[in-house]
C-alpha cells in the first residue's frame, strides 16, 4: 500500500518506518585466512590514503548533518546508518596508520588496529544501505565527499574478499563474459536483429566508421529493449551516422560498484577503445546512471588521458538534438513528474537535458519536493538493488518516493535511468502501487516529428 500523499515522509513517528533489523550476516569470496584478508585490505586503504582522501578524514565535524540527508537514516531512524559513520574502519585506518599524529593513537591506543569482524560487520553499512547517491556530501557543511569515499571504502572490501555475493557475481560475470546479466556479443547481435525486423528500424552494428557510438546496459537489453528501438528511431532521425559496436557495448559498470578498480577498468576501456576503432565523435550512453560517473567522470581516468570523443547521457544528446533542430517532436499535452537519477543530476550535473526535453514536448513538469540535485534516490542505486538481504530496508527507502511522486498529482512518471526504473518496477510490485515508471527516451521517440 503506497504512502497517502500527505502523511509527510520524514514523519518517523509514523508507523510505517518500523523495520526489523536484518539478521546478521556477511558474505565472503575465497578461502583465504583472516590474516590474509586483512593484510589485502589494508593495502587497498592505503592506496586510497591520497591528499583528497586525507583532507576529508581530517574535516569532518561531527555534525550529523549528513544524517538528515540520507534516506536510509530518516527512514529507520538508526544511527547506524549515519553516512560518515559507514567510513568509521577507513578512517579508523587512516587516523591509525598514516594521519599526522598516527604515533600518537598508536603509543596512546586512542585508535585500535581494524579487524577483519569490523569489515565483516561493515559490509552492511558499506554495501547494502549505501547508494553511493551523494546527497549526503552535498549537505557536508565541511564539503566532505563522503560517496566517493565510500567508494573508495569498498575498494578494501573488495580485496579483502568481503562484498556481498549477489553484487560481486554480477561483477564477475561482467568481467569473464562482459554483461552482468549474460547479454554477451552474440545475445545482443540477436536481439537486435529481431528488433529491426519486429519494429522496422534500422540498427547499424560494427560500421567501420560513424559520428556516434550507442551503448546499452544490460537491463535494456534483457528487460526494456523497447529502449533499444527507441535509441535507434533517434540515431536514425537525428542525421548522424551512428553503429552499435559489439567490442564495447555494455556501459554497466559493476567492476566499479563492487569496488574492483581492475574491473572497473576493463569494462570502461571496452567502450572507449570500440569509440576509438570507429573513429566516433561522440559516445552516447544510455539511461544508466552509474554508467553515466563511471565513464563520463571516471573514463579518462581509466584511459590515463582525455577522451578523444565527447560523452553524452541520452538525456543530454536529446536536448541538444532538439535545441539544434536535429530531432523535432509534435507536443503532448499531458502532467509529468521526473525522477532524477542521483549519478546524472546531483553527482553527474545533468539536471537541466531532461527538463529541456520535457519543455520541448510540452509537457507540464510538476516538481516533487526535493526535486533537481536534491532529488531522493530510488533506493536501488550503488549495486544495492542486486542484494537481497536489503530488500526491506531499500523498500522502507522507497515510501519516499512514493509519496513524493503521489503528491504531485501528474498521471505521468517519468526517470532516464534503467536501473531507477527496475528499481521502481520492483517497488510497485512489493507495495502494489498503482503508478508505472517510463522511460524519456521512450516518450521521445514516441513523439518524433518528420
């Protein structure tokens, strides 16, 4: 039953932010000893224990400001779900071991070693109620990127062989057969074939040359290939030469959210190297958020120099479209309420392309509360949706949502994230929600104009 659209969602008084603490548990990878795992992770924090890094752990002030902006904490009302609280063993190891008066914790034992029990008990905090969305470090009166830290947090974790399983076999898999969910070149070369003939559009795949590459994430492809049409049906108006590449296709980035540099790596060089093959100009991404950081933020840094291509969200590359006069669309005169996905809008910066979009097609956009780069994040984002053990405490996050969307009245909902949506998809059938959430680039596509 979905929240009533004026019981405030921050109320925890309510009822209806109960939850029950989930029973202990924490997965490993390997047979490896303690000892081991701990020795690995702790080499994993001291990489990470740069200038940035450093400047952070030594600003927090305790504030607990960024309590008030996570939706896991507001939800429960636990304080262990405080974000800077999730970083306590990467800056207990900080303030230990490399921290301008590490001698003095030490002699005084004023900071005790890490152990690898605390990293177990972490993984919780870490993975499972972590989104990695970032609107606690855009509340941070001291400017601390606490999402990034965490980030940099699960690098250790996973190295220490300490990342819930569910998330660390997508990674795998995406790895040894490039999707996490199995839409391998020959998966992807099949369905698109059956798409251009069961929707007569045309999808140009592995042109020696093109303008722009079009890449996917695997849940388009498996669970939302309308999305595939819809990319091609815009491709092919927009006048652009543009193909498909089944050397780099897949823009999901599990090694990144899993906390595996190495993976992470591998599955942005695919992209970048098939952009370079074709001699593309410009790289669109689908609507993935996590795609969007991994590549367009953290892709040079994976390449080791600047990109030589442009990398647009689709959101980004339709606005652009319509504002050059590329893409035309006949108006549609109907109320819409738009889900920002965290890693495009608040972490990302594109928060203005969809609402272009939107008053492009004439669309009444009616704001939620919190709405733009403050917007509330689904719940699922950060790897959280592939773990089960999290399912209740996501879902509690969710009644934000809910009640956010319910109380703008529109009879559309609209999100440019695939993951977001998966994530809503799954909310509407826990709670038996009555309202469905689309996809732009699909609205658009609907309403191209000759």
């Amino acid at each position: 039953m979905s929240a009533p659209a004026n019981d405030h969602p921050l109320d925890l008084e309510s009822p209806r932010f109960s939850i029950e603490k989930p029973a202990a548990r924490y997965d490993k990878q390997g047979e490896r000893p303690d000892a081991e795992r701990l020795v690995a992770a702790q080499r994993a924090f001291g990489r990470d224990f740069g200038r940035a890094a450093a400047a952070y752990m030594e600003s927090c002030i305790h504030c607990g400001n960024c309590a008030e902006a996570c939706h896991f904490y507001l939800t429960t009302g636990d304080p262990k779900y405080t974000p800077i609280w999730k970083l306590e063993p990467f800056k207990q190891a900080y303030k230990r071991e490399a921290g301008p008066f590490a001698w003095v914790y030490r002699a005084l034992g004023l900071k005790r070693a890490v152990t690898v029990e605390q990293l177990e008990a972490w993984q919780e905090l870490v993975y499972d109620s972590c989104t990695m969305c970032g609107r606690c470090t855009q509340i941070c009166p001291m400017g601390i990127d606490i999402a990034g830290l965490v980030g940099l947090a699960r690098h250790a974790m996973f190295e220490a062989g300490l990342v819930p399983h569910e998330l660390w076999a997508v990674a795998e898999r995406a790895e040894r057969e490039g999707s996490p969910l199995g839409a391998t070149p020959k998966v992807l070369s099949e369905r698109l074939e059956w798409l251009a003939d069961d929707y007569e559009v045309e999808i140009p795949v592995d042109q020696p040359e093109a303008e722009v590459l079009a890449t996917f994430s695997s849940i388009e492809i498996m669970k939302y290939p309308e999305s595939l049409v819809a990319t091609a049906k815009v491709l092919n108006r927009s006048g652009y030469t543009w193909t498909v590449s089944t050397r780099g296709y897949e823009a999901t980035n599990f090694g990144m959210l899993s906390g595996n540099v190495a993976w992470q790596r591998s599955m942005s060089l695919k992209l970048i190297e098939a952009a370079i093959a074709c001699k593309a100009k410009i790289l669109v991404l689908p609507e993935c958020g996590h795609a969007y950081s991994a590549l367009r933020w953290q892709g040079a840094n994976m390449l080791g120099r600047p990109l030589p291509f442009r990398v647009l969200h689709i959101s980004e590359f339709l606005a652009e479209s319509l504002r050059s006069g590329r893409l035309k669309v006949r108006p549609l005169a109907m109320a819409a309420a738009f889900h920002d996905p965290c890693q495009i809008s608040r972490r990302g910066g594109a928060t203005s392309a969809p609402r272009e979009v939107l008053a492009a097609l004439g669309v009444e956009l009616r704001e939620t509360k919190d709405a733009g780069a403050r917007n509330f994040c689904c719940g699922g984002g950060g790897g959280v949706v592939t773990i089960h053990r999290a399912d209740p405490l996501r879902h509690k996050a969710f009644e934000i949502k809910m009640a956010q969307l319910d109380a703008t009245g529109a009879e559309l909902a609209l999100t440019s994230c695939a993951n977001c949506r998966q994530t809503f998809d799954d909310g509407r059938a826990h709670f038996g929600w009555r309202r469905e959430m689309g996809s732009l680039l699909e609205l658009v596509a609907g309403q191209l104009a000759d």
